[in-house]
C-alpha cells in the first residue's frame, strides 16, 4: 500500500498532474546527475589515469633527443711555445640528434637501452665539417642486491585500481543515503503541512461550536478565546510547515540536478521487506566488497616493502655495461663505414663504513611500523564487523517499531476522531480534546518517523556492505 501525498486547501501550490517520485526513483536520479555523483565519478577516473600512467611507464620509451644548431663566434685563449697567449677568433657549429628506445626491467630493477645520435660540426674559420655519431648502442644499467621498487609496484597498483572502483561504489551508496534524506526530509515536511492543514480546519470547527454555545449561554467567553488562540496558532503553523517544505522541496531538487523541474507527487514506500538479513552473510558480503579490505592487504604489503627497503639501502652496488659501434669523419658516409667497436664496463658501489647505526635504526622503525599496521588493521576489520552486526541489529528493531508506529497512527486517528464527536455533543472538554489532538500529531509523525529511519537504515547497510540484500547481488 502507498500513500499519495495531496495539497490541501491551504498548500501554496497544488501537486495533481505533477509527476510521481518514488524513493528508489529519487536514488537513482541523484546517482545519475547529481554533482555528488559526478564528484565520485570524476575522482574513479583520476584513480584510474593513475593506473594507465603506472602501466605506460612499464612499457618501452621511445624518445627523440636534439639539440638545434648551436651556433657561435668568440675568441678563443691560445698558448703560444714561448710561454705567451693569444686570442684567436672563432667561429663554429655544432648539431646533434639521438633516438633512443628503452625498457625498465620490473622484474631486476633494471634499464635497458637502445640507442643511435649523430653529432655534426662545422668550423668555419677552416671551412670543414666534421661527423660523428653512434649508429647503434645497447645499454644495461642494473642495480645489484638493491631494492626494486618496480617488483613492489606490480602488486601494490592494482590493488590501488581495485580500491578505487569500490570507494566509488561506496560513495554512490553514499548519494544514494543522502537522497534518502532528503526524500524524507519533504516527505516530512509535506506531512506537517496536512497535519497543519487539517488542525486549522478542526480548530475553526471548534471555533464556530464555541460561538453557538456562547449564543446558547452553555459555554464561557474564556474558552472561546482559548480556541481563537489556538486557529491562531494554526495559521501560523501552517505558514511555518510550509516555508519548511518549500526549503526541502528545493534542496532536493538541486541534489537531484533537477533545481528548475516541477515539483514531484512523492510516494512514501510503505512496503516493508519481510525477509531478516543474516549477519554472518553482512559481514562476508562487507570483506568482499568493500575497498577497506583491499586497502588493508595494501597497508601490508606497503610496511613489508619499506622493511625490504630499509633492509637493502646498506649496500648499494651499480652495473653499467655498454656495447656498440661509433665513427667519425669529416663526410658522413665514414661515420659508417668502417665501424668500430664501443664497449664500457663499468662497476659503482657504496658502503657505509661509520653510519652510527643508522641503517639499523631504519630497519628498525620499518618493521615497527609494520606492526603498527598489522595492529591497526586488526581493530578496524572488528570495528567494521561490530558496525554491521549493530547495523543489522538496529534493522530488524526498525522494521518491527513500523507495526507499532502503523497501529498507533491509526488508533490516535481514530481516538480524535471519536473526541471530536464527543465534544461537539458536549460530553468532553476542550481541554480533553486538546490532548486527543495532540497525541494524533505526535503519532503521525511519528509513523513517517519511523518509516524513515528503517529506509536510512537499510541504505545505510547497503552501503556498510556493498551488497543488495533484496536483489541477492553485489552492488
């Protein structure tokens, strides 16, 4: 059963022929276009231009290296055989161009090259020109017994990926909460206005009974200023209820991208899911698709690969080899031709001698950093796990305070009604009808109360896990 909320006589505008909202309606909306929505989607596709960066930097480089002509004209210190100086003029060219190709090696730590330039250089005081170049070159750079931060990375980014698409999902169920918020936010607010509506109507009612009374001489000029005091009241309650509503109508609007739309007939989901959610599945449907639980396997990788870190920064030992062929000539074609070898060979290592036990203080503060994280994790999986099972507990409370809620609007609906009759044939007073009164506000309210804080409670929990417990299915 749904209820369609009307506009009464004393509703600045009238809702009929207006579209109809329902509560999942709302949620998808502000998943759709909200500026929340598109705030989480833009920050998954930062996370995931991360990604697409960490991967390009593993693949091969090719890159073009030149230098345009530099030209210049100067005059040059020249020592003569007796000991003397002169100044020579000159005035000279030089050009170069490379193109080189490389790949990291992830899995030693490593750089491979490939590469080929070619240099030129005119001196043109003499009238020559004179070439050089390398036409081909292979080169290895490669730590030994380093840390390899790559073989780190491989593990640690894709999990970074991973993280990223369930926080998204995450802070859409985030929207999806605040939709709901706001959804009853005018749900309640619209309630009020009718609360306010009728109680005007009732009290005028009461208002006119007083006057035939105090024409009849049955009544008291006290108690009939009592009840102008209170159409008063109404009025301005009215008044109140609907800036109220007017306020939340149109902040959901805006959080639904819909700021300029035409109001919406909301439709209060009274139906309420019979089926119990079981904790032990919660907690389960939580450590699979929540990104807390991908970023606690990262924290643990992160504190081992700083302890590696700290453990291999004591020695540090470099392997540069070099192969190739280069040439020189004062034409181009004998840059070719005949070829001959390049080779270097080279080994760079440091030790610290005396480092007053720095490498060890290092070492030691990575691995009492691990156990920090290893502790922390341990308490945030039992704070999150004691949060669902409260959050499945304040559930299944929520779902049985709505039968109550529902019988109590019905029976102080119907309590007044009865008062109302009672009075107007004069065997209750007003003071009587006044709590009956009040009792049918507070139950009403409390009825829509109380279908609120079950749905805010059961998004909440979609949220908490990730998981659809109506649909059976992942988020």
């Amino acid at each position: 059963m749904r209820y369609f909320f009307w506009a009464s006589l004393f509703f600045p505008f009238t809702l009929i022929a207006q579209p109809a909202l329902t509560l999942a309606d709302a949620v998808g909306l502000a998943q759709r276009q909200s500026v929340a929505a598109k705030v989480a989607e833009n920050i998954r596709e930062n996370k995931y231009y991360h990604w697409q960066a960490f991967r390009a930097a593993l693949r091969p480089q090719l890159g073009i290296e030149a230098g345009l002509p530099m030209y210049s004209r100067d005059f040059l210190e020249v020592r003569q055989p007796d000991g003397g100086i002169r100044f020579l003029p000159r005035a000279q060219n030089n050009a170069q161009m490379g193109l080189s190709l490389s790949q990291v090696l992830a899995g030693t730590g490593g750089r491979v090259s490939l590469r080929a330039d070619m240099t030129r250089f005119d001196d043109f005081d003499r009238g020559r020109v004179f070439y050089s170049g390398t036409p081909l070159s292979l080169a290895l750079e490669q730590p030994l017994f380093a840390f390899n931060p790559f073989k780190w990375s491989r593990q640690i980014e894709p999990m970074k990926l991973e993280e990223a698409g369930k926080l998204y999902k995450f802070q859409m169920e985030a929207v999806a909460l605040q939709a709901v918020q706001l959804f009853f936010d005018v749900v309640e607010a619209r309630e009020a206005v009718r609360i306010a509506g009728l109680n005007l109507e009732n009290n005028r009612l009461i208002h006119d009974i007083e006057k035939q009374r105090i024409a009849l001489g049955t009544t008291t000029r006290e108690k009939l200023l009592q009840v102008e005091m209170q159409v008063l009241h109404s009025s301005q309650g009215i008044q109140e209820a609907n800036a109220d509503l007017q306020s939340a109508l149109l902040q959901l609007q805006v959080f639904l991208g819909t700021p300029n739309g035409d109001a919406y007939t909301l439709i209060v989901p009274e139906a309420i899911p019979e089926q119990s959610v079981d904790t032990a599945l919660a907690i389960q449907m939580a450590r699979e698709h929540r990104a807390e639980f991908v970023e606690f396997e990262r924290r643990k990788l992160e504190a081992a690969r700083d302890i590696e870190e700290a453990q291999r920064s004591r020695l540090q030992v470099n392997l540069q080899v070099t192969l190739g062929f280069n040439g020189a000539g004062e034409r181009l074609p004998e840059v070719f031709s005949p070829l001959k070898d390049r080779q270097r060979l080279g080994l760079a290592f440091f030790v610290p001698v005396i480092d007053w036990g720095r490498a060890r203080a290092r070492e030691g503060l990575a691995s009492a950093n691990a156990q920090v994280v290893a502790y922390s994790i341990v308490q945030e999986e039992s704070t999150l796990s004691l949060q669902i099972v409260n959050q499945v507990k304040a559930l299944e409370i929520l779902r049985s305070n709505i039968g109550f809620a529902r019988a109590g609007n019905r029976i102080g609906g119907e309590r007044y009604r009865l008062a109302l009759e009672q009075y107007h044939a004069g065997k209750l007073t007003l003071t009587d009808l006044n709590i009956a009164l009040a009792e049918k506000d507070i139950a009403q309210k409390a009825y829509f109360s109380a279908l609120r804080r079950y749905w805010e409670a059961h998004y909440r929990l979609r949220q908490m896990t990730l998981y659809d417990f109506w649909a059976g299915q992942g988020i």
